[in-house]
C-alpha cells in the first residue's frame, strides 16, 4: 500500500540512489514466486531506509520480519563492512530463500538470521542498537516498540513499517491488527524524551529518536 499517486512514486524511485543487482533479482523473484510480495519495502523504501542508516552511522540493527530477506540486504549494503544485523522471523521458507540471496551479494556476513517469534528471540538479545526495524506481525508492535525503547543505542533510532495500515489506522475497533497498531502509535506519539515523525511513505513509517 502505497499513499503517493503512482506516477509521482515513480518519479521519486526515478530520482533517488537504485537497488543494487542483487537487490533487484530478490524483489523481482520474491514477486513472481513467493506468496505476500506485497510485504516488501518495495524501493522508495529502500532508498529512504540507506539514507537514515548513512546519515545515522548505524552499525547495529535489529529487525522484526525478514519474509525473503530484501529489506535486510538493502540495510546490509548500507552499513559499513563491520555493521551487523540480526533479523527475527518464524517462517522457514522464506529465511531460507533470504539466505539464499544474502549469499549471493558481497553483504551476507553482516546478516544474522534468528528463526523464531518475536517475543522468544528478544529474550536474547541483550545489546543495545542503532537500528531497530520493526516489521514483523502487527499484533506483536507495542511489545516490540517496549523492548527496542530499552535496547535502543544513545543515538539510536526505531522505525517502525505499515504504522498507516492502509488508512485503517483511523477507525478503532476494526480488527485486532488495526488496534494493535493502534496502540503501537499512540505509545509512540506519547513516549517523553523521543522525537517522533510518522510520514505518509508508503504503508507509513514512524521514526522515532532520542531528544
Ligand atoms: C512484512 S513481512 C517482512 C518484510 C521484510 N521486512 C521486507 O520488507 O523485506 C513480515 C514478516 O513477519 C513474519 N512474522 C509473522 N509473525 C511473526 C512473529 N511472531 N515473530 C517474528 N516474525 C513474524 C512473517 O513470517 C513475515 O515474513
């Protein structure tokens, strides 16, 4: 889901830094032949999420939903050689067809890939990180908004994927999901001592940073 009309979309991916090769093959693969591409950051995304990591200096990232692992190549080719990500994710398949690709691009040592629910991953995650991505089931957001508050670095930042939910996010009471999400951005908007932004950028992405 994207709020842009798509011809401006389309001019703004046109005028912004592309996909690398490899980048391009997981999406075009991920869309031809794995069930729910829409889930994909998609390019406009992409070129937002390198920008941050460049401008933060990030080395560390945590993510919540890897699906095919695009999202985690994009970041991995904008962290420095010695930048790490942990991505969490409970399906198998598609970690597997992610690793695939991560051993394909010159990035894939920066990747750490844990198979399980959100919830039981962190409890071994004890750092703190630069960048957390949360992206992962809907339901799970303000438990993992919480945890990414406690393990964020002094300078670090959260950002927080399909924080729009298709416009849902408007209406209360529509479904469990869209409460979730719900609740996710009201916790954010009232967090003390962050500074907080949720832009219209495709299905929404809510940035959240120390003061
Ligand atoms: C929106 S997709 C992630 C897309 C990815 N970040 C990208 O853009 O390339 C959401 C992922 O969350 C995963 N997921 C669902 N429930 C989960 C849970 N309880 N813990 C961790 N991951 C979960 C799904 O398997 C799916 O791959």
């Amino acid at each position: 889901m994207s709020f842009t009309p798509k011809e401006i979309e389309d001019y703004c991916v046109a005028h912004s830094s592309g996909l690398s090769e490899v980048a391009t093959e997981l999406m075009l693969h991920t869309r031809a032949s794995i069930h729910g591409s829409r889930m994909l950051i998609g390019e406009l995304e992409s070129s937002v999420l390198k920008f941050l990591i460049k401008l933060g200096q990030v080395k560390t990232v945590v993510e919540f939903g890897t699906y095919t692992g695009f999202s985690s190549l994009i970041m991995a080719e904008a962290l420095p050689d010695d930048g790490q990500i942990i991505t969490i994710d409970i399906n198998p398949e598609t970690s597997k067809v992610a690793k695939s690709f991560w051993d394909k691009s010159s990035v894939g040592h920066k990747i750490q890939q844990i198979l399980k629910p959100g919830p039981e991953a962190i409890k071994d995650l004890h750092g703190t990180y630069d960048l957390i991505f949360i992206d992962a089931d809907k339901n799970g957001y303000p438990l993992y908004l919480d945890w990414a508050i406690e393990h964020l670095s002094a300078r670090g930042l959260i950002i927080s994927d399909n924080t729009l939910w298709y416009g849902k996010v408007l209406t209360a009471g529509l479904d469990k999901q869209t409460d979730s999400i719900r609740l996710h951005n009201e916790k954010a908007k009232n967090l003390e001592g962050f500074t907080k932004t949720l832009l219209p950028i495709r299905d929404g992405m809510f940035l959240i940073t120390r003061n």
